[in-house]
C-alpha cells in the first residue's frame, strides 16, 4: 500500500500530523496531482490511498477536484473541515472521513483497505448502500511525533488538543477531552527540530498558557515553567501564547508573566476579545468580558510584552451598537499600547454558528483600520471575501449534489 499526500503551496502541517504516525511502515509519497499519479502507480500493480487534510478555505478551492480524485482512487479526507462536515465529503465520493484523532483512524483504514479487517475503522464515517455507517470513537494520548520526514514538513508541535471553552465561532472545542502532550515527548521533538536546524520552536494549543492545566482553565504555572526550560535545555527557542498557540485574557496575570518572561522568546502576545458588545460576547460563550482584556492588555505591557488583541467583525447579529462599542474599545486599546489583529467573521462548519450569515463589513471597521494603520494588522479584508466564497461554495455543492450522485471508489 502507498500512500499519496495531497500536498499544497504552504507547510501542509494537518498531513505531517496525519502521517507521521504511519511513516515508518508504509511509503508516503507527496503528489499535487494524484490523479495523474495514482493512474501511474495503480499501472504498476500498487494500490494506493488518496489522503487529504482539509481546511474549510482549502475545501472550497479544491472541491471539484475532490469529486474526480474520490470516483477513481480511495480517498481519506481528515483535518477540521472533514470533522466539521464529514457528510458533505461523504456525498461527494470521498471513502473515509476521519472526524476523530487520526493517529488510530489511519492505521485502521489502511487494514481495511488491505483486506486486514471488515470493521469501520474508528473516528470515521464511511458511506454503505446509501447508508452513513460511523466507526467507534476512541481518544488516543498525545504520544505520536507530529513532524513527517517523508514530506518534509516540521510543523509547530502539537501540546494540547481540545478546549475547555465552548466559543460559538470555533469547533476545537468538539475533539474530545482536554489532552495534553507529555513533556518528554514534547522533549524528543524539540531535540529533533534543532538536530535540523529549527531552533525556533513554536507549539500548537487553543490556549497556550493552559498546557497541562488541572482544570482546563487555571494556568498551571509548574507545569508551564518546565515546559519552557525543556525546550531551551534541549537548544530550542520557545515561543508560547503567540501564533499558532495564542491564549486568553484571563491567563495574562502577573503571575503568569513573571514566571514566564525571561524563558519566552517572544515579546507579542495574542489573546482575543472578539467583540466589546457584552450582548455578543455571551452569545459567542466567550467566558470573558471587556475589563478582562483591558487588563490583560494592561499587564502585559507591564512586563514588556506588546499585546495582540483579536477582533472578529461582521459576527452574526451584529448591529450598528455592537461595531460602535467594538470601534470605541479598539481605540482604547490602540492608545494603551495594544496591536489590533482584526478578522471577518468566518462560517466554519462544525461550529455552533454555522449557517448564520455574516453582519455585512461596517464602514466603521474600515474607517478605524485606516486611522490605525500603523496598529492594525491581520487579514480581515481578505476574510470578507473569503467568508463569501464559503456561502456561494456551498450553494454551488448543494445545486450539484441535486443533479449528481457521485460514487466513492470502492478499492
């Protein structure tokens, strides 16, 4: 059996995750055209499985190309779209959706495809006459390395899956309970990323200043010191509560900082207040208010850190108050010392919000991020047009499968 990885322009980190775990039994080769290459491989006599990961921004580019891959070759699609919305893909012919932890899921799949077992591999739908049949769901630790020799691809180092909090606009949250990745294995990553020359080592985690948290939402500031001293004993250089492991506000204490500051090597933090509209906040479940984040903003700017608040805008039932509160905060916080990193809201499925419609883009975001330009960072335009593409998208699948039954490939 090989296995073709669907590879795209970027770091292609969900398919380093995906099959790292199986590298070293069976042959992983990168492709950006399976379909040519599949073709190439089933003339030899090989079989072959067709792997994606997929994003939601990523899906809605490459759909097309899903349905024609999936009729020919067996295709595994995973990653947060596939989770979010495993019965579309389903529909159009892709084999196995993996919704779970596919550290099990792959290895399953892969014994069925070989005629090892009948069972339905587990953390996976599958489609049968017509029929969505799903496999058990089983939680596995976090004790899998998360970088892939085979493509090449060293990703940010995964520490903590799931989340506590349950925030309407996310679905980490849906991946089970709180797992944290044990420091001696984060331990042998790190020594792996600076044999190879990766000495910066950034970390995965919906909230970064939660690793190894007891209760999932008190910092567990031990736990977060030797985590830091591990990865710069072992040559590393840690970055924690920034991209891709920002964290929330109410983690941003004094004591926290003052443990911290001298074995971070970043000097931005990145925590977000989404929106000032207190009415929003609790329909978002965001947990936190205003003053919250003032503070935190506050704080680390005591401790010498530049703070990166995140702004959603065009959330749905936002209304003229909610962006004139939002407006009037982000100045405040603009003035105190603070970068803005503004977002569009964007309709990811799997999440509590999926299928409201955005706010349309209030002029007085625009007219804030001109004022502040120099203070404002982020994509939030780009993300306007993005959140858009992922409603006609949709629209445009849901004509197709009304005229169209596509068929998956059955081996």
């Amino acid at each position: 059996m090989i296995l073709l990885a669907r590879v795209f322009e970027g770091p292609n980190n969900g398919l380093a995750y995906a099959v790292a775990p199986v590298e070293d039994k069976y042959k992983i080769i990168p492709t950006k055209d399976p379909l040519l290459d599949a073709a190439n491989l089933y003339a030899k006599g090989e079989k072959v499985l067709i792997l994606y990961s997929l994003s939601t921004p990523l899906f809605v580019e490459i759909w097309r190309e899903l349905i024609a891959v999936a009729g020919r070759f067996p295709v595994v699609a995973g990653g947060p779209h596939a989770a979010g919305d495993p019965i579309t893909l389903l529909k159009l012919g892709v084999k196995y959706v993996v919704v779970g932890d596919g550290e099990v899921a792959l290895p399953a799949i892969i014994e069925k495809e070989e005629g090892l077992s009948d069972e339905t591999p587990p953390n996976v739908l599958i489609m049968e006459d017509g029929k969505v049949k799903a496999g058990r769901r089983v939680y596995t630790e976090l004790v899998y390395k998360t970088y892939s020799e085979a493509l090449g691809a060293y990703p940010p180092i995964e520490i903590m899956r799931s989340c506590g909090y349950r925030c309407a606009f996310c679905q980490t949250w849906a991946q089970g309970p709180v797992r944290y990745r044990p420091l001696e294995k984060v331990e042998e990553m790190v020594k792996v990323y600076v044999k190879k020359g990766r000495r910066e080592i950034r970390f995965i985690a919906p909230v970064g200043f939660l690793y190894q948290s007891k209760d999932g939402k008190t910092p567990n500031i031990d736990a977060l010191i030797s985590l830091l001293k591990t990865v710069r004993e072992a040559g590393g250089l840690p970055f924690l509560g920034t991209f891709p492991s920002e964290t929330r506000p109410e983690t941003v204490t004094r004591d926290v900082l003052s443990a911290l500051k001298n074995l971070l090597a970043n000097k931005r933090l990145s925590f977000g207040l989404q929106t000032a509209s207190e009415r929003l906040l609790k329909l978002a479940k965001r947990g936190h208010d205003v003053a919250t984040v003032e503070e935190a903003v506050v704080t680390a700017r005591a401790f010498g850190f530049t703070p990166v608040v995140d702004i959603i805008a065009g959330l749905p039932g936002e209304d003229e108050e909610d962006v004139v509160a939002t407006v009037k905060t982000m100045e405040r916080l603009a003035a105190m010392g603070a970068r803005i990193r503004m977002h569009y809201f964007i309709p990811l499925p799997g999440t509590p919000l999926w299928g409201r419609e955005p706010s349309p883009p209030h002029k007085l975001y625009t007219e804030f991020a001109k004022r502040y330009r120099k203070k404002v960072e982020g994509y939030w335009e780009e993300q306007i047009q993005l959140s858009r593409r992922i409603i006609e998208t949709y629209r445009q699948i849901s004509g197709y499968l009304s005229r169209t039954t596509p068929i998956s490939k059955a081996s």
